[in-house]
C-alpha cells in the first residue's frame, strides 16, 4: 500500500487485521501452551499485528500534524517521512520475522536450503532497511 496517501479505507482495513491477528495469536499460543501445537505460527501472528498495530499509530499521529501543520510544503514533508517511517518499520518486522523462523528451522534441525532462503530474504530486507534509514535522513536534512 501507499502509505504516503494514507486514507480511511486503508486505516480501518489496518485495525481489523491487526484485531484479527491478535485473535490468531492467541488461539496459536493457546493452542502452543497446551500442546496442540509445537510451531512458533503464534509469532508470525504477533509480528504482522504489532506492524499492523503501528500503522494505525501512525495515521493518527500524521492526523495530528495535518491539524497542527498550516504550510502546504510541511505537510507534504510530514507525510513523506511518515511513510518512510512506516516503510522502515514494516522492513524491519519483516526482517525480524525471518530471522525468527530462521533460528527455528536452525533449532529443529530443518533443510539447510530453507535456512539459505530465510537468511537470504533477512538481509534483502536489512539491505532494504539501511536504504531507508539512508532516505529518512536524507529527508531530515
């Protein structure tokens, strides 16, 4: 999604996923604790409904400085860097994820070519990430 033009729609679609996913975490660490299961889904759960958690914080805080902001060129520097913020923090969930599941295939002693892949895709999305810091401060200046 484009965050940079952030609209109801896309903030409504965020808290009802973020709802849902939280209900998916529970029922998997339910599940988790007494024994039905022996994955780590819960926390993909988890990850993905904390990302979706921070963007609905995020909408209302860029919300708040369209209220405060009078200059048409702040507000579109405003929403610029709330998007690059909310790209920075997707990127890096993303990446927690897979390290995540990377240790856990590790741990279980899972193909080697699926630990490739998760350490692969991790340091696509770090590589990802540094650009964007990179944009962010770029932005700042």
């Amino acid at each position: 999604m484009d965050y940079y033009t952030y609209t109801k729609p896309k903030l409504w679609a965020n808290v009802i996923c973020a709802a849902l996913l939280y209900v998916l975490f529970a029922y998997e660490l339910h599940s988790r604790l007494t024994g039905h299961s022996k994955g780590i889904g819960y926390l993909l759960f988890l990850i993905l409904a904390v990302n979706c958690t921070f963007r609905v914080f995020a909408y209302a805080k860029l919300k708040r400085l369209e209220k405060s902001i009078t200059d048409e060129r702040q507000l579109i520097h405003a929403e610029r860097r709330q998007g690059l913020i909310i790209t920075l923090f997707s990127n890096a969930t993303a990446m927690l994820g897979l390290l995540v599941f990377m240790i856990h295939s590790i741990l279980i002693k899972g193909p080697a070519a699926l630990d490739i892949f998760f350490l692969f895709c991790a340091v696509c999305f770090g590589g990802i990430l540094i650009l964007t810091i990179q944009n962010l401060r770029r932005l700042d200046k």
